[in-house]
C-alpha cells in the first residue's frame, strides 16, 4: 500500500508563486512515474504535469507549460510541483498520483492508469 499526503496549497493572487509536494509512504515509489492532477468545481479531471520513475523525463499539459515545474527527490520520496505566474483558472484540487506500473512512463496517461492517489490539495488564484 502507499499513501500519498500533499501539502502546499493555499490562496495566492494572481501572477504569485506555490510549491506542492506530495510525500509518499508505506513503500518507495521510486520505480514509478507519477502525474500532478488537478480538478476544478464543475470539471472533470486534467493532468497537469508527470516524471518519469527516474526523474529524467517530465511532460506538462499546455496551459500549464512554462509556468510549472515537476521534479521529484527519491531521498525523500517525495515529488514536487512548483507553479509560478499563477491565473485565476488555474483554481482548483490538486492531486498526485503514482502509475500502476513500475519502469514504464507514458507521459499522457489518463486517470485511469494511476492506481494511489493523494487526498488533495486547494489551490486558489484570486484576481
């Protein structure tokens, strides 16, 4: 079993900055990719950045692109996500997540594919 906490989130104007992290427990997730997911009110599911299990590969959802970064430090088992220039629409539930499988990455996986999930965490944007 593995239990994922993130933490980080919080209110923040417009063009401000949050790190996310998402602490992992129970087993070493280092062999696994895992995604930063994120949900607003109303709205399904979007990915918004993955890594690779062995932090070298990282792929982000383009209205994320350049403004976020994912990285992750397998000492502490935990990976982060940093977000600058923060909009108004990027208010949401953020969520980490690991694949189901070890030593594969495929970078737009859906939901469906990650099988431990976080509880979430607010972020709000205000303008």
């Amino acid at each position: 079993q593995v239990q994922l906490v993130e933490s980080g989130g919080g209110l923040v104007q417009a063009e401000g900055s949050l790190r996310l992290s998402c602490a992992a427990s129970g087993r070493s997730v280092t062999m696994h990719s895992v995604a930063w997911f994120r949900q607003a009110s109303g709205e399904g599911r979007e990915i918004v950045a993955s890594i690779s299990y062995s932090g070298r590969y990282t792929a982000y959802g383009d209205s994320v692109k350049g403004r976020f970064t994912i990285s992750r430090d397998s000492a502490k088992n935990t990976v982060y996500l940093q977000m600058n220039s923060l909009k108004p629409e990027d208010t949401a539930v953020y969520y980490c997540a690991t694949f189901r499988n070890s030593d594969v990455y495929i970078p737009d996986s859906p939901p469906s594919d990650y099988d431990y999930w976080g509880q979430g965490t607010q972020v709000t944007v205000s303008s």
